[in-house]
C-alpha cells in the first residue's frame, strides 16, 4: 500500500505547527515521544499532546496531582508546547473510547488554533484510530516504536482491540515510520511500506560524567560493576541479573521494579550484599549512577515484544563509554551490523554467554580511546539523527530551523 500525500503547507513555514502525540506523559519518562518532540521543536513549532487524563485521575492517582494543575496547554520550551486533554473517567472503557478521542481530537485543534497556527503535519505514537481525523488536510505520520499487540498482555489492553487500531493507522496513515527491523518487515508483510528509524540516545547527557557526584544510594566499590538502567518487569529476563550476581560481580540495578513481575526472586536478588537497588531514577540522575558501573546490562527476554523493540539503554551505556552487553536480539544484531558496532557491542543468545561475556568486559582495560570510540558510535545513533529522518518525512525543509517563529 502505497503512503499518500498531505496537503498544507510545509511544517515549517509560517504560522504551522506539528502535533505528537505522545503514547506517554511530557513529564513521564523521557522515552523516544519526548526525545523526539523536542528535537524537532528546533526545526518546526511542535504541540506534544500527552494521553487524555480523567477528571479523576488527581484523585485516583495522588502522585499525579501535583503535575496536572495548572492549565491544559502549557509552554514547555521555545516553540514547544504540552496538551494534556481531560476527558470523562472510564476513557480506555470500549464504549468511552471514542469518546475520549473525539475530545483529544478536538482539544489538539483547539490548542493549536489558540496558539494562532494551522496543524500542518501529525505524529500519532500510540495505538489510537481514532486520532487519525485529529488534523484534518494535515500530513499523517504513524510511528510504532513498539509492538503493542504483541505485548498486548504486558500493558494489560485487549489484543483484538490493539490489532483494530494498528491496522487502521496502517490503512489510514499517510506514512508509517517503524522502530525496529521486525516490526518494519511485519507491517509490511501487512501490505504497508514503513521506514526505519530507530531509538536514539543522548550523549551530551553524559559529556561530564567523570565528574558527576557519585550516588548516596551506591556504596564505593571495591571492584568494577555491572549495572542494568531500566524498569524491571516482564520484558526482562531476570534469569541474566541473578547469573551475574551469582558469578560474584557487583551488581547496581537503577529502575522501578514492577512489584508483579517474579516478587520472591527480585526480593532474593536485590537482598545480595553485591546488589544494589536504587529505585526509580530521573534522567538527570543517570550520569551519576552510570558512573558506578563499568557495563551496561539489557537483558531482554527472547518474547515477541522485545524482538519488535529497539532498547534505549544499549546506546545509552556507550554514549555513557561504558561496556554494553545485549541479548541476542534483533536491535542489537542491528547495532552490531555495522562493524564498529560489533566490536563495541556484546551480545549472548544463552545466560552462560551473557554472564561469560559480561565477566569478560569487567576484567578487560578500558582505555581512554576505547571510551571515546563508544561515545562517537552512540553519536552516530542519537536523536537529533533520528529526528532529522523524521523530519524529512513530515515535510520539513533542511533550513526550517533557521525559520522557527517564537511562541505568540
């Protein structure tokens, strides 16, 4: 199926603006949404329109309160601006579905019109059909940065109502962007072209991490340490993290960990002397917790979803310089496609090969030019690369940047 056309002027002429919506928060976890958002509000006006919320979710969920007061549309940066929609309680509920995007629809042209710009172009980052008429005439791009419908039972959603919405931003998309390899080949078996564009990193983030204060929550070590930054849940193979600390090498984990997923053993992991558990962490802290360790851990389960995925964290590791070791899976057979990447990258299809692997990177020398090689393939692979060959799909001219209009 070939992608079609929209109308409208370029992104980034005159009074435009793209919306993205977002499949997380603004201020949630800065995932790929934020990432890319932000790098192209440096190119073009951008509008980042968060999941809808309910009128009830400050009570429901007290933790949340604190960053939904205030007005719905707020200006977060320079030609960037946050939508976050309120809709009726039970939006995700079938019969309210269509509800809560019809309203999400409507607030994002509203926003955009108070702003006093046209939405020129479109990124719809979450599973939701009904979000394709939110831009009437704009330029349509769905960007699946994951297989939702293969981890249909990790977000607890219903599968057949996953697929409804994935094929119908397939049909109705005017271009479809994929994260991963495999999800590419998917969409197209399913008779749909998507481009490649990878997550990305952010390697300015960790540009002082010699000198970023070491954690309270990390003891000094006596040796080096493997270290794993993420969310622990389902998508990790916990099997890998307990196969390290039982090879003797300390071990920090850095990350929430989903109190459903294997409770007894994560307990029994976490209580070894050479574990250390901070809990969740923001970005901000992460050069000081990736300066403890020495490798960087992504141990993904061999599931459906993760080969769909494209892990943030192994780009983070080396734009961090530190040893990265991967599953055997299909983002980092990517990684390791390019040659450079295959040395810089280690990866194991078995846990004996995993903790084998990361032995061997914990005992190696690390020199500083083997840091800065790391550092420079991460930067080949970060976000402002990955929101440029966004860019150029959503129409947006090289020279947009220089003819950026600051906010009314």
């Amino acid at each position: 199926m070939a992608g079609r056309t929209g109308g409208g002027r370029r992104p980034g002429d005159g009074r435009h603006v793209i919306v993205y919506f977002g499949g997380t928060a603004y201020d949630g976890v800065a995932g790929t949404d934020r990432q890319l958002a932000e790098r192209l509000a440096a190119m073009a006006p951008v509008l980042y329109v968060d999941p809808p919320v309910s009128f009830l979710t400050p009570v429901l969920r007290p933790h949340l309160a604190a960053s939904l007061e205030g007005p719905a549309l707020r200006r977060e940066a320079r030609g960037l601006w946050r939508l976050i929609p309120r809709v009726p309680p039970g939006a995700y509920r079938p019969g309210m579905r269509r509800v809560a995007a019809a309203l999400t629809r409507r607030a994002a042209r509203k926003a955009a019109s108070g702003l006093g710009r046209r939405v020129t172009a479109a990124v719809i980052a979450r599973y939701d059909g009904g979000l394709l008429g939110a831009a009437p005439g704009a330029r349509t791009v769905f960007y699946a940065t994951d297989d939702l419908v293969a981890g249909a039972d990790l977000v607890r959603l219903p599968r057949r109502r996953l697929e409804r919405d994935r094929d119908r931003l397939l049909a109705g998309a005017d271009a479809v962007v994929a994260v991963s390899p495999p999800l590419r080949d998917d969409f197209r078996g399913r008779g749909r072209d998507a481009a490649l564009i990878p997550t990305g990193c952010a390697p300015a983030a960790y540009g002082g991490i010699g000198s970023a204060p070491w954690p309270p929550d990390v003891p000094r070590l006596d040796r080096p340490a493997a270290g794993f930054v993420g969310h622990i849940n389902a998508r990790i193979d916990l099997a890998l993290l307990e196969g390290v600390a039982a090879a003797g090498h300390p071990l920090v984990l850095v990350g929430p960990h989903d109190p459903a997923f294997e409770p007894a053993r994560f307990a029994a992991l976490a209580a070894r002397p050479d574990v250390h558990w901070t809990g969740r962490k923001g970005f901000a802290e992460l050069p000081s917790y990736m300066r403890t360790i020495k490798v960087g851990l992504t141990p993904y389960a061999d599931g459906a979803f993760n080969r769909a995925s494209f892990p943030i964290k192994t780009l983070d590791y080396l734009a961090a310089g530190r040893a990265a070791v991967a599953t055997d899976l299909p983002a980092s057979r990517f990684l390791r496609a390019d040659p450079e990447g295959a040395e810089l990258i280690r990866s194991a299809g078995t846990a004996a090969g995993f903790v084998r692997a990361v032995g061997a990177e914990l005992a190696a020398e690390t020199a500083p030019s083997l840091a800065e090689r790391r550092r420079r393939f991460a930067a080949r692979h970060d976000w402002d690369h990955r929101a440029r060959a966004l860019a150029e799909i959503l129409g947006i001219r090289p020279a947009a940047d220089k003819e950026r209009v600051s906010a009314p």
